[in-house]
C-alpha cells in the first residue's frame, strides 16, 4: 500500500465567486495559474494565485474541460457537443470547432476530460438530465482523428492514469463507480474494464479525480463533502479532504511545488435551505499537502 499522504492545513475558499457548475480544473505549468470551468454559466476562469486574482471568459455554450497544447497557444477545449480551440489571449476570436461526434445526440453535451502522455485529448459525454446512459468516452488525436472507446453512461467523469500509464480510470458517476482498463499507450486503446471502486452509499458520487507523483488518486466526491485520496493497487482510502459544501467537483494540484491541491464546487442541485447552510457552495477551494501532484499533459495538437 502506498504512504498515506498529510494535509497540512484546514482547506481554504480562495475564490468566492459561487460557481453553478465547477469543473474542469487544469493548473497551467507555463503561467503558473489555475484554469477551471463553470459549465452551466459557459465560463471559463484564470486565478492567478500570486494577486492578480481572477479573469473570465464568457462562451455561448458549455465549456467542460480543458488542455494546454504543446505546439501551439492556447487550449483545446470541449464545449457543449464536441471539441475545439480557444486561446484566452485572443478572446475576440471565437472557439475553433474541431469535431462534434455527437450531434446526433441532442440531449447529451460534454463533461470532463483530460491528454494522455501522448498528447491525445480524452473527453466524456453525459445527459443534461443525469439519467439517460447515452454519455460515452472519446479519444481526440493530434491529426484530428476521433473514436469512441466506452458508452453507455448517464454521466461520466476523469480520466485519469497510474503513474507508469498502463492504467486508465473513469468514472460513472451516477452509479457510483471508478472503473479500470488495461490502457494501451502505444495506440491509446482500453481493454480488461473492471470496477475499481464503489463508493459507499452516503458517501457522495465520484466526480472529477487526478493522480499524483505516487501514483496514489485523489477523487472529488458530488454529495460528499470532501476529496479522497486512494491507493492505485487496492484503492483503499488513505486520506480525506473535508469541504464545507456537499457537492465537489474536482480537483488538482497546482503551486511552484505542485503540493496545493485546488478543490472545485458547485451551487447547482442544492435547494435555497442548503445554499443558505452552504454558502461557499460553488467557491474554488486550496489546501497544502504533502503530496506532489503530476504536471497537466499537453495536447501534442
């Protein structure tokens, strides 16, 4: 089993502003700044820990998830049916569409999403309604390429990677599942699916989750309160996050050291009784670990 991580401080509301939807959060290495969602608003936010607070971006559409590319400026983004390019330093240019794969599913969009070591960008789709299993897993490659690897999900959640590659988790978030694959990093195919993890009922769902420098897996739990940390192996619970609102979204590490985690949230689904016992409901929270988090992978497109 792995050591069991510390968290070194009480986790503390760095940006208040309440957020319908947190979501895809990227700590960005080259501007040594955080980047996150809040998807049902269509924003996309910048928060500069160093003072120079926060900027936004405003979409005609949801925005999910997001990656750094490597060749060029900017991100890759998805929005609300498929993928594109934007760069925050040329916002009177509008979102570059690259491929919408699910047009035919009207009442699906984009949820969360992350590049493997090779620079390819793995994105999941959900239903608006979190009920319908018509979300899926999609692999967008550096010449424009798009497959669906998984299907058959109300709402889908990650990925992310142990820490030599050759594992892929994800989540199923309405029914409470991480799963596991045998990932194949040569052609970025997934094969021996099995559940990794349930979590336990009253515990929350699995949300948003990234990996760090021990290959351990930190979760975000929607309804749970908290972030857990899990060994890659058993996935026992080595370590938990307490937040003071239910639903969390995500999570990442950022900072010089990559050793503060970065904790999203949401407003959406609590009744006005439990936004008023919540009020940091929607706020973007950090905590300092003794972990070392991972560096965001690159979009090689």
């Amino acid at each position: 089993m792995k050591s069991v991580p510390r968290v070194l401080e009480t986790p503390r509301c760095v940006w208040p502003a309440a957020a319908t939807l947190g979501e895809g959060t990227l700590w960005s290495q080259r501007e040594q700044a955080l980047y996150w969602v809040d998807i049902l608003a269509h924003r996309l936010h910048r928060f500069d820990p160093a003072g120079a607070g926060c900027t936004s971006w405003q979409f005609d559409e949801e925005i999910s998830a997001l990656a750094e590319r490597a060749q060029a400026p900017g991100l890759i983004v998805t929005l609300r049916h498929g993928f594109a390019l934007f760069d925050p330093a040329r916002p009177e240019v509008p979102p570059q569409t690259l491929h919408q794969p699910e047009l035919d599913r009207a009442g699906n969009r984009f949820n969360d999403g992350k590049c493997d070591a090779a620079g390819r960008f793995w994105g999941g789709s959900m239903d608006v309604a979190c009920e319908a299993h018509t979300g899926a897993l999609y692999r967008f490659d550096p010449d424009g390429g798009c497959s669906r690897h998984e299907d058959g999900f109300a709402v889908t959640n990650g990925p992310t990677w142990s820490l030599d590659g050759r594992t892929m988790y994800f989540n199923d978030t309405v029914r409470g599942r991480v799963y596991a694959f045998d990932f194949n990093a040569a052609d970025g195919t997934l094969s021996n699916k099995r559940e990794w993890l349930r979590l336990a009922r009253g515990d929350g769902l699995p949300d948003g989750m990234t990996t760090d420098a021990l290959g351990r897996l930190w979760i975000a739990h929607w309804g749970g309160a908290c972030v857990t940390c899990h060994d890659p192996d058993s996935a026992a619970e080595l370590c938990r996050v307490s937040l003071p609102t239910r639903h969390i979204t995500n999570c990442a590490f950022g900072d010089p050291e990559l050793r503060t985690l970065y904790i999203t949230s949401a407003t959406s689904g609590l009744s006005p009784e439990q936004l008023a016992a919540e009020p940091q409901a929607g706020a973007l929270f950090a905590v300092k670990t003794d972990a070392e988090g991972l560096p965001a992978r690159l979009f090689a497109g």
